[in-house]
C-alpha cells in the first residue's frame, strides 16, 4: 500500500484533484467527508460540539449549521482549537479504518485539508500539496463558494501559509490553471505514484508509455 496525504489551501482545488485521482484508480480517504459523519445527528460528536459552543450551533432539524460554527471558530484560533480537539480524533480513528480496509497494493489518498497545520506529513509516503495563488483562492471562494470576501480571507488566514505547506510537498500540483490542464497534470502524477508504489514493492507495474 502506498499511503498518499493530499493537502491544499481552501480554494485551491483540491477536492477536485482527489476526484480526478479517484478516476484514475486511488481509494480516496475523504477527511471532510469523514468529519461530517462524526457530527451527523446522534453522535457523539455532535454532542460534544453542542456542549463545547451550546445549541446556537445547531439547525432547527438539530443537525449541525455548519456556516454558524464555521462564522465562530475561524474568527477565534481558541475557539478553532477546541473544535479541532473534539473533531480530529473522531476523524483520525475512522480514516484509519478506512485505510485497512483497502486492499495491499492500493493507493490510499487521505484527503487532509489541515495536514500542515496539524503535522501529519511523517504519517504519509509521499504528500501531494495542491497549490494555487491567493488571489485564486480568494476569486474561487467569493465567486463560486459565495462567501464574502471577508469570510474568505479569514478562513485562508485560518491555515497554514502557502509557503509552509509548500515545505512539506513531495509533490505539488499547481492548479492556477484551466480544467483539462489540470486533468493531465493529475494524470502525470498518478503514473508517478504507481512508479512509486511499485519501488516500494506494493503494486503492479505501471504500463509502458
């Protein structure tokens, strides 16, 4: 199994990267995907969400409004912090269920959005970082997210800077470009995945170009 950790700046383009690398043959570990489901309605973790910031944080249907919690935690790094410390474990432990459950020679993606910020790259055998310009970032969230363009920025000034994830990259994707370029770019970086994993004895060799 070669274990990949696949991180970007919010805006960046990184689910869509994960979804191109799942058409290529990777088993996607979805960390966002994941910490929805440890807070859905009757977890624990929303349980421990609503006694940590109280019931404002919750929908009329009692499910979590993520815009409210989102609105307080990432103008707080305190309250951010504490958010972090009842979601990623939850996170952490289902993820790693995932992972074992894929098959030997697969190529495990893990989906992590705070992989700079919380340290993880050693976990991983190689780490994608997705790159992209703030001022791409910033067009992206405002114009198709449609945040105000304050909420955009604090949510970027949230994460790690783009020069300490670029510290940590094995691989980066610059995906300051349009669509079909960054479908072969995706697709070069696969092959050198399976170039990698078949060095590492994991799996079979990739066809001849």
């Amino acid at each position: 199994m070669l274990k990949v950790g696949l991180t970007g700046g919010i805006g960046a383009g990184k689910s869509e990267v994960s979804r191109l690398l799942v058409a290529c043959g990777a088993v996607l570990v979805d960390a966002d995907r994941i910490a929805r489901e440890v807070v859905a309605p009757g977890t624990p973790g929303l349980a421990a969400v609503v006694e940590a910031f109280g019931e404002d944080v919750l929908t009329a249907d009692g499910a979590l409004d993520r815009p409210k919690l989102g609105s307080i935690v990432f103008a707080d790094p305190g309250k951010l912090a504490v958010l972090n410390s009842i979601v990623h474990p939850l996170v952490g432990a289902r993820s790693h269920e995932l992972e074992s459950a894929a098959a030997e020679d697969a190529v495990v993606v893990h989906d992590v959005p705070l992989l700079t910020e919380n340290g993880l790259a050693p976990l991983y055998d190689v780490v994608i970082v997705v790159d992209a310009s703030p001022e791409t970032q910033l067009d992206r969230l405002v114009r198709l997210r449609g945040m105000t363009e304050a909420d955009a920025r604090a949510r970027m000034a949230a994460q790690a800077t783009r020069e300490k994830r670029l510290e940590i990259a094995d691989v980066v994707i610059d995906n300051d470009v349009p669509l079909p370029e960054l479908e072969r770019r995706v697709k070069d970086v696969w092959a050198d995945l399976l170039r990698r994993a078949h060095a590492r004895g994991t799996a079979p060799r990739p066809p001849e170009e």
